[in-house]
C-alpha cells in the first residue's frame, strides 16, 4: 500500500464513517474500481485498521467531550437527583442500542461479510442503503415532521429498534449511522437528535473494534515503517471524522425536512454506476 492509496482510506474512513453512504462499503468499492492490489484482510493491514479507527474514535470523544462529562458527572450524582437519574438513563438507553449489534456481530458477522464482502455485492447494497435513506425520508414526511424531543426523553423502545437497525450495517454497503438515523426517524424524532443518538452509539461500538482488532495483533510482527504510515492515517482519519461530526450535526440541525435525501441519490447512483462497471468488466 502507498502512502497516497493509505492517505486515500483514512479520509474515506473519517468522512465516511460517519456520513451515511457506508465506511466499509467504500472501503471494499473504491479499492476494487481503481485496481489496487493490497489485501486489506491481510494480517499486516490490522496495525493500519486498529490506527483508523482509533483516529475515528478519538475525534468523536473530542466533539462530544462536554456531553460525555455531563453523563459521567450526572451518573456520579454531582449534579443532583434529577441529573443523575436523566444521566443515567441516557446511558441505559445506549447500552440498550448496542447489544442487538452485540450479539448479531458475534453470531453472524464473519459469515455476513464472507458471503456478502465482495465490491460487487457492497455496490449493491450501497444502491439499497440509498434506498432506505429515501424511503425513511419519505415515511417520515407521510407522518410528519419529527417531535421537538432530546436524547433524555427518548425511550427504550426507541433505543431497542436504533439498535436493530444499526445490525443492518454488517452488510457492506449499508451505512451504521445511515440506518440508526433512519430508525430515529421512523421512531418521530429529528434529524439532529437521531444523529446525536447514532453518533454517541458510535464511540462504545468503534473502540470495541479498535480493541478487538489490536488484540489480532499480538502475534503479528512488529513493522516500525508501517506503523509510522498508520500513525499518520489515523491523523488524517482523526481530523475528517472531526471535521465530518461538526458539519454534520449542523447540517441535520439546519435541514430537517430533507437532510437525508442527498446522500440517498449519492448513494443510489454510486452504486449504480458501480454494478455497472464491476458487470462490464468482470
């Protein structure tokens, strides 16, 4: 892998982790399309994943710093009954999205990406994740504009259906923050508020990757010249998951009525062209 192919993927995966047209499925699509010949399933791509979504990582807990603090200070008591016991609910809620992406993940998510892993099939799906981006959209303007709610007034059944449509982005090609939002909608909340909820449900679930990929590495070689390139990727992912998190919560925040609709056709015509390409070439 070059270091221009390396600085290539880290921007990929910092905007696109979190903007909803699907990290991995890029990730599979782009390489194949521009012919690149490393292996990203090979062991010693793992130091360069672990660094990626690490950067990831590190750029959420930056821009929501403040509201993780309130939670942790809230949960501790510090800011009287009724923060703790809000503070605490926010958390179970969290903890409530995660587990179906939990189980499912340790269940089924080798098979998902064996059968489903190739740039062919993740064109498809990315076609498809336009698709629900549309059809939530839709939906929601056949039932009306989202309720004014924060993340405190969310309930469980919301947390519990967020939770299964985030299991939904083991297919690659199907965005994790397109879908959690998506079921934010469909559950009447707004754009900003389902995208705070999916961003927060993001940071437990990319560290548990990170951590679960660095523990692949104990016994792989060490390789202080890639482990310099990864260092600097995970820089270069860090800074655009920032900058994406930012223009993002803005962005839901000002275009509610429509916000998701230009990654719908985005996606929708990327994966179009990409069948395409990947039929008349195959």
């Amino acid at each position: 892998m070059s270091f221009f192919q390396a600085m290539i993927i880290a921007f990929l995966q910092g905007a696109t982790e979190l903007f909803p047209v699907s990290s991995l499925g890029h990730a599979v699509i782009l390489p194949a399309l521009l012919h690149w010949s490393f292996d990203q399933h090979a062991p010693a791509f793992l130091p360069f994943l672990v660094m990626l979504h690490l950067g990831t990582s590190v750029a959420l807990l930056i821009f929501f710093w403040k509201d993780w603090m309130a939670l942790a200070k809230g949960a501790l008591g510090a800011e009287g009954r009724s923060l703790q016991m809000q503070s605490l609910h926010i958390l179970s809620l969290l903890v409530v999205a995660t587990i179906p992406a939990v189980v499912i993940g340790l269940l089924f998510e080798h098979m998902l990406r064996s059968l489903f892993g190739s740039a062919s099939a993740a064109a498809i799906f990315l076609f498809l994740n336009g698709f629900m981006l549309l059809l939530a959209e839709r939906l929601r303007g056949v039932s009306g504009q989202g309720d004014v709610r924060t993340v405190a007034d969310m309930t469980y059944k919301d947390a519990v259906v967020i939770g299964l449509f985030q299991c939904i982005a083991f297919f690659p090609g199907f965005s994790r923050s397109g879908a959690t939002i998506c079921a934010g909608l469909l559950r009447g909340l707004r754009h900003d508020t389902a995208a705070r909820f999916s961003f927060l449900m993001a940071e437990p679930v990319i560290i548990a990757a990170t951590v679960r990929e660095a523990f692949k590495l104990r016994s792989e070689p060490f390789d202080p010249a890639q482990m310099h390139l990864a260092l600097i990727a995970a820089v270069v992912s860090g800074l655009t998951a920032l900058a994406s998190t930012a223009f993002l919560m803005r962005y839901f925040r000002d275009h509610d009525r429509w916000a998701l609709s230009p990654f719908a056709y985005y996606c929708m015509a990327a994966g179009a062209a990409a069948t395409v390409i990947f039929h008349f070439s195959s």
